[in-house]
C-alpha cells in the first residue's frame, strides 16, 4: 500500500488552493446536494407513474405501494451512488492520490472479498425480491419464519415490525420462502362452531344473512371484495359443529372484518336461540350403563338381582 507521503500532497490550505480546489470543493458539494433533492422528489413521481401504466388494472393502493417500494430502493441507491462521486471528487482536491488509494484498497479487497459473501448473497436476493415483485412495503408477510409488516426494503435486507411492535431486520439471503398476506386482496377464513342438536340449514341460512348485512353495511361494505358466506360443514368436533365461512377484503382489512363478523354472530345466534358449544365431559361412578337396544324395554335393576 503506498505510504502517506505518496498519498497527500503538500501546500494545502493555502490562498491559491482555495481559489482553486476550494471553489471546486464548494461546487461538488452543492451538485451533490442538488441532485440529492432532485432524487428525492422526482423519483417517487416517476416510479408512481410508471408503475400506474405498467401493472394498470390494480388498486390505486397496490399501485402506491409497488411504487413506494421502488422509489426506496432507487433513492437510497442514488445517494449512495451520489456520495460516492462526491467523495472521489473531493478526495483528489485535498492531496489525495485516488489511484494509489485504490490500489491498496484492491488488494484488501480481495482479502476481505470472501468473508463477503453473504453480503453479495443478500444484495443478489434482494434483486430477485424487487424483480418478482414477491411483496412491497405496507404488505403483511411471513418470511423467514417471522410475522410483521414491511416497513422497508434494502438490497441487502428487509424490516418487519410484528404485532408487539418489535422490529425484525432480515438479511434477505435468509428468506427462502416469503408468505404474503395482502397481495391484491385478503381473504376472511375462518370457522364457527355450533351445537350438534342445532338446524344445520337454519344455522347456514342465518350466517349466510349476517355476512350479506355486515357487507351492505356503509361502514363496512367498502372493506370487502366479495361478500363471505358458508363454504361447508368443515368438521365433526368433539364438542360441536364447524361451519366454514370464506370471504375477501381488501389488504390488511382481514382481521378487522372476522372480528365484527364474530360479534355480529353470537350476538345473531343469541337471538335466534342457537348454541355455541363448549367441551362437554360425561362421567360414570362405577360400570358403565347398560346399552339399550332400540325396540326392548330397559333391563330393571330388580330383574337383573332376579337373575342373578
């Protein structure tokens, strides 16, 4: 590496130096400035209005968040870019001999090179993810085996913030299978549980109406894609009946929509007098009662001592 002498010059900071390098310094900082505020405000409008042409159909909210997913990425990319060029501008007009700096750093670059493979791994995946656009910022996802909302997305990681608040960074080398929740729409899927002596085709009949009324209600209806009703009778429990109810909302709209509709439920089923069970234990003291064969009359405990 060559030595300090052959790095700096000498006879810096000297009145010529300022009217030369000094106005040179001063003229690259404000370019970088500029073009840093140029960065920031031309490029979200840009990519907005790209992508509103390119994936044109979609909702006016998948459109803002594939574009603010971009425009992150792009900005944070182009100051890098920008300070870089500044930084190698200014450098020389100080003393400092760029090429010989290079070199050095060339030669501990390939030193360091291959402890930073996984830096190019995760800076490699995060291409992919933006290129297979496998979700934006403002999507609630699962990669990595951690739930959250994207809150950013780098080149070299994503952030995820879960429902505790906590924040997540993840190198995206480590994301090898990404689980998106609100891509384009969200769908309700759950089930409701009701006692095995219930109507089976009443119970469907009053879901299927309360699903209809809450999606027609003002304050909910703008919430859903698709109205949610009864798919099936989705299992014999233990303690009662499961009933099947699908439905789609708009992103992240889910669980707000599956909570009002529970409510709206019991407090429909209370009315109409139809029971949501519970686990039921019977116990025998002893043996067992005699089974009962259907058409004969039950066996009499004094018939049995009679027998015996």
């Amino acid at each position: 590496m060559a030595s300090m002498a052959e790095l700096i010059k000498p006879e810096i900071f000297s009145i010529e130096w300022l009217k030369s390098s000094g106005i040179s310094i001063l003229i690259t900082i404000i370019i970088a400035v500029a073009l840093y505020f140029l960065l920031r405000h031309f490029v979200p409008l840009l990519t907005k209005r790209t992508m509103a042409q390119r994936i044109k159909g979609q909702p006016e909210e998948e459109i803002k968040k594939r574009a603010n997913t971009l425009s992150s990425v792009l900005v944070n990319t182009g100051i890098v870019i920008i300070a870089i060029f500044a930084i190698s501008t200014i450098l020389p007009e100080f003393g400092v001999n760029i090429a010989a700096m290079l070199t050095g750093l060339g030669i501990v670059g390939i030193a360091i090179g291959f402890g930073a493979q996984s830096l190019i791994r995760d800076i490699l995946s995060g291409i992919f993810i933006l290129l297979e656009d496998q979700y934006r910022i403002g999507d609630w996802v699962k990669v990595a085996g951690i739930d959250g909302l994207v809150e950013e997305i780098h080149l070299r990681r994503t952030i995820l913030r879960d429902f505790d608040g906590t924040v997540h960074s993840i190198p995206n080398s480590a994301i090898k299978i990404a689980s998106n929740f609100t891509k384009e729409y969200a769908r309700i899927n759950m089930n409701i549980s009701v006692a095995y002596g219930e109507d089976l085709d009443h119970v469907i009949q009053v879901i299927n109406r309360v699903c209809k009324e809450m999606a027609e209600d003002p304050k909910w209806k703008v919430d859903f894609v698709s109205t949610p009703q009864v798919l099936r009778v989705d299992k014999l429990g233990d303690s009662g009946i499961d009933i099947k109810i699908l439905g789609d909302t708009k992103p992240m709209r889910q669980w707000s929509a599956m909570g009002e509709l529970r409510l709206r439920l019991k407090r429909t089923f209370d009315k109409e007098g139809i029971e949501i069970p519970w686990p039921h234990t019977k116990v025998y003291f002893g043996n067992s009662p005699p089974k009962i064969i259907e058409g004969s009359e039950p066996i009499s405990k004094e018939s049995t001592n009679t027998k015996n």
